[in-house]
C-alpha cells in the first residue's frame, strides 16, 4: 500500500499548469521533490496540505485526509498535516518556546512546555537554548530549527517541507537532516521534502519526484537521477 | 476639588467648564469603547473576508467622514428620535431617552468617530500576512482561535492607534453631539459646545484656555499614535 498518493483535478487559476497524478513508493516514507524554480514544487506541498483549496485527493497510508467518511472536506485544523516553510513564518509576537509549542498546545489542549516529550525533541534539534528567545532575535538556521521542532510537535501524520534547512551551513545540515529522519522514523511520520540539494536528496530520500512546469516529468530513486555521486559526479 | 478648580478659574474656565470636560472624557471614551466593539469585528470582515457587500460597508461606515455633521446629527434624529421609530421602541421599552441626554451625545461622537477607528483597524487588519493564519489553522487552530492568537495580537498596534484617533475624533464632536444632545451647561454640554458658547459670548481667555486644552489632548494622542509601530513587517 502506498504511503502518500495525490490526484489533483485542479483548475486552479493560481496554478494553471499544475496537474499531477503521483503515488508515492512503498519504497521510502520519505519523498524528494526536485525541479527547477517555478516547477511548481511548493505549489504541490500546499495541494497536499489543503493550504490552496482544490479537488486534490490526499491519501496517508491508505487513509483520505482531506475528506471525511462521508465524503464532508475535512478543515485544514484537522488534517494532521505538519508543514515546514521556506521562509519559516514563525509567529513574530510568539518567542521561540511560543512558537515551537504552538501546535503541540492547541492541539492537545495541554501545556507541553516542560512535557518530557516535547523536552526531547527539543533536545534532539539541540534547540533547548532558544526557548527564551524572542524570534527577532533568532538567526536563519536556528528560526529553521524552531520550525521544524512546531511542524514535529504537532504529531503529523504527514510532514511537508520546503527547504527546511536552507539557511543552515553544510555541516550542520546534514546532521539536523539526521535529526529529522530519526525522528521521522521513529514516529511513522510520511514526509514530502523540497531541496536543490542532489545530496540531501540522496542524503534523506527514498524516492524522488522530478516536476517542472508543474507536472511528474520523471520518477524513481535518488541514484536514476543523481548517480552515486552526484548529477555532476 | 478646590485647588483643582483654582486652577481652572487662574487660566480662564469656570466651573460649568470643568464639568464640560469631566463629560468630554467621559463621552469620548465610552464612545470609543462603543465604537471599538462594533467596529473591530466589521472592520475584520470587511479585511479577512472581503465579497461584494465590502465596498457598501466601507462606504456606509465612512460616510460620517465626508458628511457635514449636521447631516449626521439630524439622521440620528430622525432614527433615534422620540417621534422616531427605533427613538419610542428604545423609550418604552428601555426608558432610555437619547435626545438632550449624554447617552445621545455618546451616541452622536460614536458615529462621528466610527469611520476614523474603521478605516484604520481595516488597514490593520489588511496588514495581517494572511500566511501566517492559514498556518495556524494548519497547526490546529478554528476560526476564533486564528483571530485570538494570530490576526488580533498582530494588528494590535494598528488597533491602538485607531483608538486614539477615535478618542480625540469623539472628544471634539460637535455638530452631531448639538444635534441629538443639545448643549445644556451641566448635563450635556461637551468642552467643544462649552469653547463655543465662550467664543460666542465673546469671553475670550475662556475660548483660549478651552481650545488649548482640546489641542494638547488631541496632540498628544495623536504622538502617540505616531509613535505606535505600525509600519513594521508583520
């Protein structure tokens, strides 16, 4: 059974040239995205997610996450779906513990701060230090950590992220890759991920998707697009 | 009591004076609060969830702004008044009489004062990155929930400044407030209508010292609003 599979039946006018029919590998849980800029990669992260309303059919393990059992649109607010963002969009009124607790706190109705197991993830993105801080005075890299630790609070059944360590220097990328692969694995967590990056690419994933003007040109492992080392190499 | 009003007669103001602006304040504060009430969640609407009943509302909502306030003034009359419909309902059913009544002069700076406070939290609002409430709903917040913790907190600074711009709009009605509220010494005379009676009756430092004071209020409030940061990135 496939992890994640998505049709798309949009017309959008915001995307006029999106117009997918994927399913994902059981190969991998998680699954690159990779194309040029302006593919249409975000785009098809905010399909799945339900952020662009569409007809868009979003299967997690075998599961319908956009619509209910009687077939009623499932609001965004319930869907489980944990989003990662290129510009991070953390809270600017919120300090970092607001943010990273944000989702974890409305969702559970319980304040995590302090939680054992929000302690660990946090610990885990070695992110403990930057609680206290107001998110004016976080850098790129650690504002990208504290969107990862809010996406992963929220116990997703789905993670979606786009460029999710971006602003983070190549050494230190890899490892929170790591960090977030774990957990992933440790938790069931099906992930789409968005990178330029060849090796994160290979790095993390599973599977990839080549998409450009918005549509599945190619698919397949890491090593049918990249090689062993790399599309250069 | 007796110092403060040695004072006031030591600049030009008597004590009808004094009561005039213990009523100003009080009139232009509850009309803000009024107005802040009625107008914040129009003003989201009108912001978040724009259709096409956006333009009438705005229009409908900014016409005090460009009306003479006369205008204003007789339309509360004729809605509120005691041979007016929604005037008797309100007297028979509540005993509330608005006209020659300092309830009607906080209605009458209410409605004067409205467009200011709307148009302002509209822009406000508008200001709010409509990314960060559709992550929050991602993060599992309803409707109200996005409005508590994302949309009102981020056009909070927004939202003070159009307070104080509709204090001190309230603060100086006039022609609306005469209309509906008269301008009675004592009961429902403003400190504008009581710097109208001084000019008019030709008493001079009076005039002066009432027109200074509605100036510095209307000032400072206004620095302060200049100084709120409403311009920044949110």
């Amino acid at each position: 059974m496939p992890h994640i599979m998505f049709r798309s039946e949009i017309r959008h006018r915001v995307t006029p040239l999106f117009d997918v029919d994927l399913t994902l590998s059981t190969e991998s849980r998680i699954t690159a995205l990779y194309g040029p800029s302006g593919a249409g990669k975000t785009t098809a992260l905010k399909l799945v997610s339900g952020w662009i309303p569409s007809a868009t059919a979003v299967y997690v393990e075998g599961t319908r996450i956009d619509r209910d059992e009687s077939s009623a649109t499932v609001p965004l607010n319930q869907r489980k779906v944990g989003m990662v963002f290129q510009n991070d969009l953390l809270f600017p009124h919120l300090d970092a513990a607001g943010n990273a607790t944000f989702a974890r706190r409305y969702l559970s109705k319980e304040r995590v701060y302090g939680d054992p197991e929000f302690a660990e993830l946090v610990g885990r993105f070695g992110a403990a230090h930057l609680m206290g801080k107001p998110v004016k005075a976080l850098s790129g890299g650690e504002r990208q950590r504290i969107g990862l630790i809010r996406a992963l609070a929220s116990r997703p059944k789905l993670l979606l992220c786009d460029e999710p360590v971006g602003a983070i220097d190549r050494a230190g990328r890899f490892s929170l890759l790591d960090r977030l692969r774990e957990h992933a694995e440790a938790e069931g967590i099906v992930m789409l991920l968005i990178t330029h990056d060849p090796d994160e690419i290979r790095h993390m994933a599973g599977h990839v998707w080549h998409i450009d003007s918005g549509r599945l040109i190619a698919e397949g492992p890491p090593e049918r697009f990249f090689g062993a080392f790399g599309p250069n190499g | 009591m007796i110092r403060l009003m040695s004072i006031a007669e030591s600049i030009g103001l008597n004590g009808s004076d004094l009561t005039a602006i213990v009523l100003s304040t009080f009139v232009a504060f509850s009309a803000s609060i009024l107005v802040g009430l009625t107008a914040t969640p129009l003003a989201w609407f009108v912001a978040k969830r724009p259709n096409r009943f956006s333009g009438p509302i705005v229009a409908l909502a900014s016409l005090p702004l460009v009306m003479p306030p006369t205008v204003t003034g007789y339309a509360l009359l004729s809605v509120f008044g005691r041979n007016a419909l929604l005037g008797r309902i309100l007297e028979r059913s509540f005993g509330v009489v608005l006209v020659f009544h300092w309830s009607g002069a906080i209605l009458a700076s209410a409605v004067s004062s409205f467009p200011l406070y709307f148009l302002t939290a509209r822009s406000a609002f508008a200001r709010v990155n409509p990314d960060y409430e559709q992550a929050a709903r991602l993060m599992g917040c309803r409707e109200f929930a996005v409005f508590r913790r994302i949309t009102l907190p981020l056009a909070l600074h927004g939202l003070t400044v159009a307070f104080l711009l509709g204090f001190v709009r309230a603060l100086g009605d006039f022609g609306a407030t005469l209309m509906v509220a008269g301008n009675i010494p004592g009961r429902t005379q403003t400190a504008a209508l009581a710097l109208y009676d001084a000019a008019t009756l030709g008493e001079a430092a009076r005039a002066r010292a009432l027109a200074a004071l509605l100036g510095v209020v209307a000032l400072v409030a206004l620095w302060f609003a200049g100084r709120t940061p409403v311009n920044r990135e949110i």
